[in-house]
C-alpha cells in the first residue's frame, strides 16, 4: 500500500476459494464494508457516494457481503469473468478494480509499451 499526495493505492493478488470467496487484505477493511457496492463494471465502491463520485454510469449489482472473517465473493453476475482462481485487487482511495490475474498482466504490457 503506497500514499501519495493523498491518494492512497495499491494491488493485491489474492487466491478465491471453490465459492469464489477471498479475504479482504487488512489494509482495505477501514474503506470497505457493510456500505460498500459492487458494480458491472468489475469495481467495488466504498459506498454509493463514491460510485456517484466516479460518473456513476456502470449498473450496481448488489452490496458487498462480508462476513465475519472478512471473507467476500464475486458476484453471481460477474463470476463468468473469474474463472481462474486468482483475483487482483487494483486499489485507488474509495474504488477497488477487479481483475483475472491474466488480463491484469496484459493490462500491465499495454500500459508499459505505451510509456
């Protein structure tokens, strides 16, 4: 987790379950919560404030579900995408990006052959 000028961000590569559960890294769980969205556009809002914040334009799917071991899963809707058993959290502030570990690298590509 880095903080600079404010803008607090990071990336977590992390191993879902059968269920397609993961747990929530420690260093998210003050930001996201019970009020926490997830949208179709493969992000996770701290609440729905942020969603507005950021144009608001993708469809809610549901609130975020955390349990009591700070487990969360994808949801129904967006599970075709996850078929791999791996997920990265790309953090910025208030917004959690959802990635399969594969279209992260390609992302990853794109971005440095464009630098």
């Amino acid at each position: 987790m880095e903080k600079v000028s404010g803008v607090c961000y990071g990336a977590f590569i992390l191993r879902m379950d059968d269920a397609r559960r993961f747990v929530l890294p420690v260093a998210l769980r003050e930001v996201f919560g019970e009020q926490s969205v997830c949208a179709t556009n493969l992000c996770i809002y701290a609440d729905t404030q942020a969603w507005e914040r950021k144009g608001g334009r993708s469809k809610i799917v549901m609130p975020l579900r955390i349990d009591r071991v700070w487990r969360t899963y994808i949801p129904l809707e967006l599970r075709s995408y996850f078929t791999e058993k791996t997920v990265v959290l790309v953090w910025e502030n208030d917004v959690l990006e959802l990635w399969t570990k594969e279209r992260w690298k390609e992302h990853l590509g794109e971005v440095i052959e464009t630098a």
